[in-house]
C-alpha cells in the first residue's frame, strides 16, 4: 500500500460535483488575487493598512482584535492603569445605539451592521488618556475616519497624546519599556 493509500484508504477520485465546486473555488481565489493586486497597484502593500487599522471585513474583525488585545496586552494594563474599553455602534437609518464592553463583544456578531458608524474608546483612567477612534460601517465593512486622543480632558494632537501616553504608560508596560512593542500597539 501506498503512503498515499495509508493517509487516505478507499480514497476514490473527485466526482463531477467535487470538480464544480474545486472550479468555483480555483475561480473565486483567481479573482480575489486579481484584486488585491489591483488594491496594492493603487494603495502599496496592505499589510500597513491593516497593521494600522484602517479598514475591517465587518466587525467582527474589529472585536475580535480587541479581544486578543484584551486577551494579551490589555489584561495587563487593565490591572495596572484601570484601561477600560467600550464599543459603540449606532445604525444609520434606525440610529440604534448598542454598546459593549470588552467583556461583551462577544455579542457583537449577533446584530450585525450594514450601514452607521462605530466609535471605540479605550480609556487609560490612571493616566488621565482616553482614546477614541471612528469608523463609517458601509455594506458591513469598515473604514477608519479618524482618531482623538485626550489628555486630562483636553483634546491634543495624535502624536502629542501618543508621547503623552507613551511617557505615562512606560513604567507599567515593560513590553513598551523593552522595545517589543510600540506606543502605536496600545491604541
């Protein structure tokens, strides 16, 4: 017998309906790497794009990686500097409201959104910071609008509260201390 044989016993070729489905999926995946070369023709890389967090599938992606931020980081600095984080999402049409916290986002995903704006606040209670950031929902997706960052209750420059923040958390977060990570990886 085979390795092959070993793997896959009684394995019988592909049916014609297996085939349609293998040509469908060969068809989309084409498309699809068609389309992002497309996208990074225009745009460059999208690594930077997602890395940064301008745009989501849905939002489902955007919750689950704050939840993995939550997960890893955040437990840490929730500890330490009181960060708490909501989520807000209001429906364009309806102007339905739902919020969530992090221990909720798992509910999310049960109402999803087509068309509005979502809005995060992570908000570093210790340090006096509370970051903000915007996102339009258009067919589910979602594209970043901008970013707000306050000091003790004052509006600043994003780079300016970034070395504010950056300055205040440095003791708390080694991992920030370090190099591992950036100030950029907090937000």
């Amino acid at each position: 017998m085979s390795r092959y044989e070993d793997h896959f016993p009684g394995r019988q070729p592909l049916t014609e309906q297996q085939r349609q489905l293998l040509e469908r999926f060969f068809m989309v995946n084409a498309i699809q790497r068609r389309v992002i070369q497309q996208l990074e023709d225009v745009l460059g890389p999208l690594a930077p794009y997602q890395q940064q967090r301008l745009f989501f599938q849905d939002v489902t992606g955007l919750t689950h990686f704050r939840r993995n931020f939550f997960g890893t980081v955040g437990q840490f600095l929730g500890e330490r500097v009181n960060l708490t984080y909501q989520l807000a999402v209001v429906e364009h049409g309806s102007h339905r409201k739902r919020t969530y916290t992090v221990e909720h986002l798992d509910q999310v995903h049960r109402q999803p959104v087509a068309q509005g704006t979502v809005l995060e606040t992570l908000n570093y209670r210790q340090l006096g910071c509370k970051i903000q950031r915007i996102y339009t929902v258009q067919a589910h997706h979602l594209y970043w609008e901008k970013n707000q960052i306050w000091v003790h209750g004052q509006e600043m420059a994003w780079v300016d509260g970034l070395m504010h923040l950056q300055q205040q958390l440095s003791p708390h977060a080694v991992w920030l201390q370090q190099g591992f990570l950036a100030i950029h990886d907090y937000t």
